[in-house]
C-alpha cells in the first residue's frame, strides 16, 4: 500500500483541477479513497450551492483513484464512464467524497461512491456514484 | 424564446463555476444549449488533458439549460442524475458541450449530449451523456 | 407496513412477467425488497446462463417496491431510469435481487440492489443497479 | 457482414430468453441492430403493460449485437453496464428495440439505443439505453 498511497498523492497533486477547486485527498486505503472540498463561492450554481460538476470531479477521483488500489502492477485506470443521482441541494460547508471498490477484474472495476455534505458535526448523503473504471497499462 | 434566453444567460451568469473554469454560453434554443470551454492547465487530470469533472460539469449544465427551454411557466429546473460515458481523452483547444432535450413531460425531462473537443477545424466526440432533469416550481 | 405487504403482494401476483419467469416475492421490509429467480434455460443468454434482461427484470421489482414501501400514501410508483452494472456472469441455481432504498423524497426516490447468485451456500455480487423512482398519485 | 449476420443470428437463436418473450431479429446492419417484440399479457407489468424488464431485455440484445458488428476478429461482446430511461408506459401492439454503436474502440463500445412502441402506423419512442459494451477474446 505504500507505493500505491505515493503514487496516487502524487497523481492527485498533478491535477490542475483539484488544486482549482482546492480539494484535498485525506484518506487512501485498499479500495477507499476520500477526497473533501471546502464550500467556495467559485464552485457555485445559480443558487449559490456547490455546482453538481465539482461535487462530481471529487466523487470521480474518489472512485478512479480507490480502483487504482485494486489494479494490478504497471496498470493505471481510465474512468469508462459513472452515474450520478442527486438528492440533495450541494449546501455545506465541507463536501466528503467517497469511492469504494465493489468488484475489480483484470480489466474492469465497478466502484460506488458518495459525497456528504458537511456542517459542523452533521453530515448528510448529497449525491451517489456507481462507476466503471479500466484498466489500462501505463 | 426571448425571456427563456435571458433567464439561462443570467443564470448562467450567477454561476460561479463557469466563470472559474471559464465556460462560455454559445447557443440556446428550443430544446437545445451549447457550452464552450477553453482548454487550461488549471482543468487539467494528470495527463494534462482536460477532466472528466471539467468535462461533465459543461455538459450537465447544457441539458440542464436545455430542459429549461421546455419547463412549464413558473418552474425551474433541477439535474435528478445523469450517465456520462468517456469515450476519449479531452485533448483539444476548445470543448464544445451540446444538451438535447429527448422528451419532456410534465414533471421529467429526459437529454442526451455530448462533448466535443476540437482542435482546429476537426472535432471529435470524446464524452456522451444521458439525463433526468425534474421540474420544480420557483 | 400490513397494508403495503398486501399491496405489493397482490401487484407482484398480477404482474405477467414475474409469472412466466417464475420469480418469488420472499421479503417486504420498510424500505427493502427481495425477489428470488430459479434458473432456467428459458430465461437464458446464448452460452445458456441467465440473460442479463431477467436479472435486470427481478432487481427493477425489488427496487420499485422497496421505493413503494416509502412512498406518500395515495401515491404508486414508477420508474424512471436505472442503471446497471453486470460483474460476473449469471451462473448459479437461484438469483436473489435485493432492492434498498437509498433516499425518499416527496416525489423522487433512490433505490440501489443487488443481484446475488446462489451455488449451494455460497453466493457472489454478479449485478448491481442505482436506480430513480417516481411517486405518482393513483 | 454475411458472417457476422449469421453469426448474431444464431447466437440470437441460442438464447432461451428470446424465445420465451417472442422477440424476434429483424435487421443486423453495420452498427445498429433492430429487434421486434409483440405485445403478450405474459410480459406485462401490473397495469398490464409490457415489464420495463421486457423491454429492457430486447434493448440490451440490440446494442450487444450492433456491438459485435464492430468487434474485431476472434471477438465476443459481453455488456458491462447499461442505464435506461423510462419516458412512457409501454403500451402498444408491438415494441422495435434499435441499438447503435456510437463509439468502438479496441476494448470497449459505447452504443445507444431507444425502444418504439408501435400502435398501427404510429410510433412513440417509450425508453432509451446509453451502453457500454467489452471486447472479449473468443
């Protein structure tokens, strides 16, 4: 796991879009990765609430990096494709993403994810995942 | 049409995650929204092609923009969930998502789009999407 | 929940396809539903296991009724959208699709299930849906 | 294409499903194939329409085989995942399931599809599947 851990902070860091938005990798363990994003104003819709896209670009890496601890040595992982339903407006002032590997093959993963929206110590679901990710050899 | 283009212009206007990641409002008629996006290193994943996340976050509001033009007087519209599917890396200068509406009931809009990455004159289509927007009074 | 046992009975029972692919009705809880297939060579794909349309079938039931169990009184359910993922391939002597409720609105519920095939004891994951379910007045 | 056409059609004819719905294959052409199935009290839901898992099942046949028309040599498709959405109540004489290849890749095929419903000469588009599709070695 300490390879992997390394290579996927350092494969967070080289996202443009994760500092963009000011997310934060804070936990990666086999099969589960987490991803929080502070409340900004900059991620807003037209409501003033967090945009569904940047709720999805955590959850996303959340789900594609927890597969990366599933794939096998010299693979890195594409995301085919993901669903997401929303069930509640993004309000909060920190939103938790978290992925989890359900299954993984040689050649496919199949994780779910969801983020939480947090304020103070109350957290409620906001969105769900269910995400097909491949592997491919790096 | 007219009042319809302008409430989408002025919504799109108070998002603040359009204006960070410098999406523009090209298009809108009836049952149809485009959304450009530049390239740029601050939207990048870790190839430095542009994110998944970046990606979706266009195209989820061109459906989402696009069932509006088909809401019942007096509702607003919000995304229930989407599918996208990636079929390519978001290599390009410009990203062009385009939102259709399919079908719109009374309470449900069903879109279909796609994303495009151009580079020149040649454009490809690199991310599909299939969505559920449900109508909710003002 | 006596009522909406009886009523999701009776609806199962009336259900012609259930009949002709001989699924069970074996457990209505608040919120969760299961429903039990036998293989069958009649219900097969072309290498003879189960076809991924009747496993989808008894998982669409158990998530409908699951979101049924949730629903406003006066209000029945249908469904509008769901997606799959397939795993593993559909080999075993019993399937069981369990269909949980995630999340109930007043007008849009989130279900997510799982298929399980059973070989003697032992069962394995081969499906699993997300799924938005609508409550309609009768 | 005259051996994949023979191929998808005993394939087709290898699958019990098929037969026991009455679904019928009634055009293979480069990337889209087109599926009929009649109406029958045996398939319906509890309002006596046709099961969203009927009309599901002859979707996910139609994308699978567009697919394999795009396969390359020495190749099956198996389908990973599939989302659909439901915009009308299955109601008519007979159901034309198309499923079109949008995107094949070496590994993986994107395909979409829409189910008509057919009543006399008038058709109304009831549901709509964005797939995805996995190349497998023979």
């Amino acid at each position: 796991m300490y390879d992997i851990q390394e290579r996927i902070a350092i494969s967070f860091k080289s996202q443009g879009l994760m500092a963009t938005i000011d997310a934060q990798l804070v936990l990666i363990a086999e099969g589960e990765v987490h991803i929080e994003l502070p409340f900004s104003a900059h991620l807003s819709q037209q409501h003033g609430y967090v945009h569904a896209g940047a709720i999805t670009s955590i959850l996303d890496n959340a789900c594609g990096y927890a597969a990366l601890t599933k794939a096998p040595p010299g693979y890195e992982v594409v995301t085919a494709e993901f669903k997401m339903n929303f069930m509640r407006p993004a309000i909060g002032e920190r939103f938790l993403a978290i992925g989890k590997v359900q299954n993984s093959g040689k050649l496919l993963t199949v994780c779910t994810g969801e983020v939480r929206a947090l304020s103070g110590t109350i957290w409620k679901v906001i969105a769900m995942m269910q995400a097909t990710i491949v592997n491919v050899p790096v």
